[in-house]
C-alpha cells in the first residue's frame, strides 16, 4: 500500500530527492515513520492520479500511530527521599523516655537509612508517641 504510494509519486516527482530517500528507506527497512508518511501524505495529495482510497488508507495508517515526544529534563531533579521532620521528633522523644524500645529502634534505623516508613510504621510512632510522651488528661 505504501509502496503503491510511492511508486505513484516518483513517476510524478522523478527529481523529488524526498521521495527518492522515503523510497530508499522503505525499500531497506521495510516501514516509515509517522512524519515521514504525514510528508508523503502531503505530497501526494498534490498528485492528481493518485485515488482517493489510498490516500485515505494512508491517513488512517499514520494516525493509528503513536505520537512520540521528547519529554524534557526537570529542572531541579527533586531528591528520592525527603526527611519527615516529625518522624523524627516522635522517634528522638519516645527514646528520650524509653531509651531501650526495640520496635523504635528499629524504625529509627528504618528512618536513618533514608528507607521510606509505611502507614502502619508511622501509625505505630504515633501510638507510641502518645502512649509514652503525651500524659493521659
């Protein structure tokens, strides 16, 4: 189909040097891109013996392609992990009472490896927090 395409439009355009290269890449890759048929699309629009149908068969090749964009680098690279500062003040007050807590321990070597706490790990740092440190009104 694509191939009819360009067949057409080098007996149309014989001195096209983009036609001439969209033929060649399609002879040694077997496809083109998404551009490059919009650019043959355009182009053959402009012949006049070319039917209708393929052109339309043409269009709709292109437009079930995918669109490709370059995404663009961020600006100020966000870092992979950001310190809670309330983590750490309920970790650094419930030690201060309970020197000795495992569990918290083990959370404040979680939290100093910059490993990520869970719901569950800090829902347990809040229940401890409270449990130790606020006094019960």
């Amino acid at each position: 189909m694509v191939l009819d395409i360009l067949k057409a439009c080098l007996q149309r355009y014989p001195d096209s040097n983009f036609i001439k290269s969209l033929h060649q890449q399609y002879q040694d890759r077997g496809f083109l891109t998404k551009k490059q048929l919009e650019g043959l699309h355009a182009k053959a629009g402009k012949a006049e013996h070319i039917p209708p149908g393929k052109l339309a068969t043409l269009e709709a090749i292109f437009s079930k392609m995918p669109n490709r964009y370059k995404s663009e680098v961020p600006v100020n690279p966000s870092p992979i992990y950001e310190e809670n500062i309330p983590i750490k003040l309920f970790i650094a007050s419930i030690l201060q009472k309970q020197p000795l807590h495992k569990r918290v321990l083990e959370l404040k070597a979680k939290f100093e490896t910059n490993t990520p706490l869970n719901k569950i790990e800090i829902g347990e740092l809040q229940r401890f927090y409270k449990f130790f440190v606020k006094p019960a009104p």
